[in-house]
C-alpha cells in the first residue's frame, strides 16, 4: 500500500510538472492583443509590426496591434494594466510607460511596478540632437557655442519637459550651460515639420521617428544621446565624447499583465529573443533606428527594469523635475 501511495505520489508530481509545460505548448490557441501606446506609423509602432507579424507566422494565430495613444503613454498603459493576465494581452511599452512617467507624475492611473510582469526587452531606442539638412550649426560643439552667444535665442524643440526627449534635452542644456530656449511640440512629427521650415533651431528626438528624414537628406544628426556611437549610424558623434558620462537612451520591452501564467511568459520571452537574433529582423529594425537586443531572460528584465529606474530617478534630481 505505501508502495503504492508513493507511486501515486510520483506520478502525481510528474503531472503538476507537466501542466506548465503543456499550457505553453496549447498556447496560444487564439489571437493575441499587443497594446500600444503610440499611433500607427510611430517607431514604436513600425517596430512592433515587425515582430508581430513574424510571431503571428510561429504562434499559428493573429498577433493584433491595439494602439491607444495619448496621455503620455497614460491611456496605453492604463488599458493594457486592466486587461485579463490569461496570456493575451501584452503590453509594447516604452521607457516613459515604465520608469519615467512614475518619476513625473505624483499620481498614475496604473502601477509600473505592481501592475505588469516583465516578458522580454526588445530595443534599445537612441535619441538624436537634430538640425535641418541646411543648418549653418555643424556639431554638438557649435550647437552649445551658438546657443550661448544668443543669450536663449537659440531654439531647442522637444516634446515637452515631462517627456523623454524634453528631458534630455534639459539635460542636455545643464550639462553644457548652453542656456538654449526649450520649445515643447505635441508629438515628434509637429517638431520635425517645424525644424525643417526654419521655426526651431534643433531639436531632440527619437531617431526611431526621424531615422527616414534623416536618410532622405531632409534632416542631419549632430549627435545620439548613447554612450557611444550606435550601429548603423557610426559616422554620427554620441553625445558622450563631447559630455563624457551621458548616456540616455530610450526603449522598447514587452511587459504583461501581473499575473500573466509563468509559462506564457517563458513562452513568449523565448520566441522573442529568437526574433530578435534573427539577421533580417535585426536590419529591419535598425533601418527603423532601434538596435534589437534579445540577449535577457525575464528575470534579467526585470533587474534591467529597476536598474533603470534608479538611473533615471538620478537624472531628474540633476534637472529638477518635481512630480506633478
């Protein structure tokens, strides 16, 4: 009878070890929802097709981009943080979605931390300091030269200054003493138009949105925000080797919401990072701006997500940013 009970027992354990495993070879078994926070033809967005679509090919089922824009990513956010944590809803969330809006706003309508469990990090997103093709200002160096002896004539546009681009570049005015006049624009598209009519003398922005502009001979990068030089783009300064130290770059993860099955999250983080060290997928993300990354674990980005936590948490010291 012991005997027996003990074999019960064995294969009891071997069939709860099993259920995991089977789950995430069911799944998924219908189209999964990918909410973004951005509008379609966004960098966020053009890279999230891409995956999509290759994951929709492996998954067997429809991989549906959601975009809910507004709010500072507030609305994305919020409505990917409600959605049911059965492993179809995730969330294609940026920098300001998970670290930065918690360090601006004193109250949010979803918890960063609480409310998503990590999945799988998929980009990194350089911003640029950028002029119109014709600009008489030939570097970051004659940027900050020229923004000096204008005594705050000198125009830097940015999304605002509880963005990410507002940020560096407020940053970017205090590490340098360059006292340039900070002009907030609704969305990176208003900016660039604005730049390349003359109204703006430079402005940061994310190179995932202005990366064809840029191409097209219609905008030139003076620097990236990275630490050092970015791939594809080696021929354009980073920002480090004129400001040693800095280094704000922003980007994409794949977060669900809390409770989201563990296997599923495996699941998906493993067949992410397949994507994301595959030759063609790598270039086309890259042609968009973003350099892919599908080297974490989940557990490597969540210690990713609160290391950068930290690191911002310094930068808005520095500049003074109170919440709001």
């Amino acid at each position: 009878m012991q005997r027996r009970q003990f074999t019960l027992g064995l294969a009891g354990s071997a069939l709860a070890t099993c259920v995991p495993h089977a789950r995430a070879q069911a799944w998924p078994d219908k189209p999964v929802k990918w909410v973004l926070s951005q509008p379609p033809g966004s960098g966020p967005d053009n890279v999230a097709r891409i995956l999509s679509d290759r994951l929709a090919k492996a998954w067997g089922q429809a991989v549906v981009i959601e975009n809910k824009p507004g709010g500072q990513n507030v609305v994305g956010a919020q409505a990917a943080a409600r959605s049911p944590a059965d492993g179809y809803t995730f969330y294609f969330a940026t920098t300001a979605a998970l670290v930065t809006n918690a360090l601006l706003f004193k109250t949010l309508p979803y918890d960063p931390v609480k409310d998503f469990v990590p999945v799988a990090f998929v980009a990194r997103s350089p911003f640029g300091v950028l002029v119109k093709a014709d600009s008489p200002v030939t570097s970051i160096e004659d940027l900050v030269a020229r923004s000096k002896a204008a005594g705050g004539r000198f125009t830097l546009g940015n999304e605002g200054p509880r963005t990410f681009s507002g940020m560096i570049a407020r940053l970017l005015n205090a590490r340098t003493q360059s006292g340039a006049n900070l002009v907030p624009y609704a969305n990176v598209g208003v900016g660039t138009q604005d730049l390349m009519g003359g109204h703006v003398d430079a402005m940061v922005a994310d190179l995932a949105s202005t990366a064809g502009l840029a191409r097209q001979g219609k905008l030139r990068v003076l620097a990236t925000t990275a630490g050092r030089r970015v791939a594809g783009w080696e021929n354009v300064p980073a920002l480090a080797e004129a400001l040693p130290g800095f280094d704000m770059v922003g980007w994409f993860a794949v977060v669900a919401p809390a409770g989201m099955p563990a296997a599923v999250t495996e699941r998906a983080n493993r067949d992410l990072n397949a994507l994301l060290n595959d030759k063609d997928v790598v270039e086309r993300i890259a042609a968009i701006g973003p350099i892919a990354d599908g080297s974490m674990g989940v557990e490597a980005v969540g210690g990713f997500l609160r290391a950068e936590m930290a690191r911002w948490q310094a930068a808005v010291r520095e500049i003074g940013v109170l919440p709001e």
